[in-house]
DNA sequence: TCGCAGGTGGTCG
DNA sequence: CGACCACCTGCG
C-alpha cells in the first residue's frame, strides 16, 4: 500500500471545452460524483480526487505535481475539440443540436482494465446499481487508493491477478449477479493471453460482446471510431434520425457513414443529448 | 406482481 | 448465421 500522507497537492491545468458534469455524466465512466459544494471527487488512476473548474481551469486536489502529465492526458487534453465539434457540425441538424447541449463533453482516456470490468458490470443493469457493484468489488477485493471528503477510504478495482485467483461464491457479497461468472472467466483469459489491444480480441472474452467491447475500445483502448449501441442511442437514433430501434447493424453502419473516425465523440453527445432531453 | 435496466452466452432451426 | 431466451439484482 502507497503511503499519501502528508502529500496533499493540487494541480492546474487548462482545458476547453470542458464541463464535468457533462463529461462525467455522458456515459463513460462510473466513479465521479457532484459534491453538495459543486465539486467533483473520482477515483481514477489509482488515487481520489477532487476536482474544481471554473474559467477553463481545471484544479485537481490530491495529485502529486509529477502527475500533471498524466491527469492532463486523462482529461484528454491532447486533443482538439473544437476541431472535431466543427467537423461533426457540418454533418448534419441532429448532431448540430447534440453539440449544443453537450458542449463541455469530453472522452477520458481511462485505464483499460477498469474500462473492462466496468463495462462488463453494466450489461442488462442501471447506472446507480452499477456503481454500487464497482465500489463493492473494490471495496473487497482492490488496493486502497486514498481517503475521499467523508473519510472513508477508496480503492481500486481488483487487478486481473486477483479475480482470476476467486470463485464466484467469494464475490457473493458484491451483488453482481451472473455477471460474477464472466469477470472470473474474463479475469483468467486476461491473466493467460495479456490484456486486449484491438476490438477482436475484446469480443474473444468472456462477457463481452459488441456493444460492451464498443465501449471498452472506445474508453479503453481510445479508438475514436467506435460507436456503441445501446438503448439510449437506440432510442435516439429512432426519434430523431427516425432509423428502426430493433436494427442494430443498420444504425452501426449508418453512424459510420455519418460520422467516420469521429463515431465515438457523436455517440457521447447524441447519448448526452437524448438523456438530457428524455420525456420521463 | 412484473417489467425493465447502458447485453451476452447458449441453444436451435 | 439469425432468432430466441434465461439470467442476478433492485426499483417503480
């Protein structure tokens, strides 16, 4: 276990666009949250942060200053957004809306084995339950990470090693349901033939098919072209480019032809846009 | 009570 | 290959 104490540092960057809520709450990632202060603490590469943002800067507590290149990679920075927005702009009114309304989006470049469990953990389940299944499996099985704003102590997902050495009984108390058989399986294919680099050898793993190795390559393995499918992009692909909801190939390659390269930045704010928007 | 939630694996024809 | 369907869990 990595001693923190007394290192409590706090870095800035700039970045633009960016809005946390709208980048937390697109779709990508399960372990940041709003604070009752407007902050946002996550645990993400190994540590807990906390996070402020106000006029393009980005103020990260509980980061070593030698980490600043990391974090700046983790929030995206290298990567032109305006570039992309004008580009998607031009396609066509919908996207034109979406980019609108999710104007602060960015893709996080996240760690790609917790994108892996992470992504895993969220088939056929809701947002707050998958929270609730990656904070247990850490809390039990994970490295602690740091203290977060109420004191209790946060950890990271377990590492490949440690899932592929349990049976589905030890994870009983996580509540992850079947999903526990295909994160053990998952974790030794892992162990055996080293982390996957390409969409292929993501749909060889046990518990992923194409909709959860879209995900994973698009958080994981930063490959900007994909464009998963899901209910919510279902759902928007049906109400606003008036495409059938059961025809999941036909919206694939539709995304494609629209989009291209940047399949991935559409999906996170046609996703953003159609769950902001949605007529509850 | 029952369907549904950010799907997948297994089994049929 | 494509169409079904069971599947843990928790909530409305």
């Amino acid at each position: 276990m990595k001693s923190i104490q007394g290192n409590i540092m706090s870095m800035e960057f700039s970045l633009k666009p960016f809005d946390p809520g709208q980048t937390f709450c697109c779709g990508q990632c399960f372990r940041w949250e709003r604070l009752p202060d407007g902050s946002w603490e996550g645990v993400a590469l190994g540590r807990v942060v906390s996070l402020e943002f106000s006029r393009g800067e980005i103020t990260l507590s509980g980061v070593p200053a030698e980490e600043e290149q990391r974090w700046s990679q983790y929030f995206d920075a290298g990567t032109d957004y305006e570039k992309i927005r004008e580009e998607l702009s031009e396609k066509d009114s919908v996207i034109k809306a979406a980019l609108e309304t999710g104007s602060g989006i960015r893709i996080l470049r996240q760690e790609l084995w917790e994108t892996i469990i992470s992504f895993i953990i969220s088939q056929n389940n809701n947002i707050p339950r998958i929270r609730g299944c990656i904070e247990r499996l850490s809390e039990g099985f994970g490295e602690p990470c740091g203290e977060d704003h109420s004191g209790r102590i946060r950890c990271s997902l377990p590492a490949p090693e440690v899932l592929a050495a349990l049976e589905p009984e030890d994870l009983a108390g996580v509540r992850l349901g079947y999903r526990a058989g295909y994160l053990i399986r998952c974790a030794r294919e892992v162990t055996e033939r080293g982390l996957p680099r390409s969409r292929d050898e993501l749909l060889a793993l046990t518990g992923v098919g194409p909709k959860v190795a879209d995900c994973i390559a698009l958080f994981g393995l930063h490959d900007r072209s994909r464009f998963p499918v899901d209910v919510w992009v279902k759902r928007v692909m049906n109400r606003l480019y008036g495409l059938p909801e059961d025809d999941v190939s036909g919206i694939r390659s539709f995304a494609e032809e629209r989009f291209g390269d940047l399949g991935g930045y559409a999906q996170q704010y046609l996703f953003y846009y159609v769950r902001e928007t949605a007529a509850k």
